[in-house]
C-alpha cells in the first residue's frame, strides 16, 4: 500500500512539473519594454530627480510642465534597430527601481548600469 502510494505521487509529480527549460515561465516568455512607455517613466524620474537635486524649482506645476514635456518628446519614441533583443520589461523595472533609490540621486542616469538599455 505504501510503496503504491508512493508510485502515485511520483507519477503525479512528472505530469504536473513543467517541461525542461520552463522551470517557473509556465511557457510565457518575458515581454518586451514599450520603448514610448519606458521613456515616458524614466524622463519622468528624471524630472523627479532634478527637482530634488534642486536644478528645478520645487511646486507641482513645475514638476508637471517638466513631465509635460517629456511625454511630448516620448510619444513617438521607438527602440534604435540596433538595440536588437529589445529591453525586456523587468529591465526596465530594474532601471526605475535605480532611479527611485535616493543613494543614486546625484548619480546620472547614463551612468547607472540598469538604465544601459542599449549597450
């Protein structure tokens, strides 16, 4: 009775496991980042970032106009051809998770090693 119990349970772990290489993706693949999108989020930071550096003058309004801008110049933006595999999304994330971190506040975006979506 044990040993056929066990036989089960050994079965039913090889028909629910995921294929070899799928470990964890459940066969998604990761997406890619919307290169409109990721300029958008990381112009805003910077935007953020030069407002707490005090190379712009603190109030809502000025903080809005700066993002404002940045939206404009980002909503036609799209990956160089030669930036081939594009970022992935969790990279971008990576990047933004950079920019938030107030350690890195006087540390440019172009030398922080996440933010290098196009090496």
């Amino acid at each position: 009775m044990i040993l056929r119990t066990a036989l089960v349970f050994a079965m039913a772990s090889l028909i629910v496991a995921p294929s070899p290489g799928q470990t964890g993706g459940c066969g998604a693949t990761a997406p890619e980042a919307d290169a409109a999108d990721t300029c958008l989020t990381v112009g805003s930071w910077e935007c953020v970032r030069a407002q707490q550096r005090g190379e712009l003058d603190a109030g809502e309004e000025v903080l809005q106009a700066c993002v404002d801008e940045v939206a404009d110049a980002c909503a036609t933006a799209m990956w160089p051809l030669e930036c081939q595999p594009y970022p992935l999304q969790r990279e971008v994330d990576a990047c933004v998770e950079e920019l938030m971190r107030a350690d890195r506040l006087d540390t440019p975006s172009s030398e922080i090693p996440e933010c290098d979506f196009c090496p």
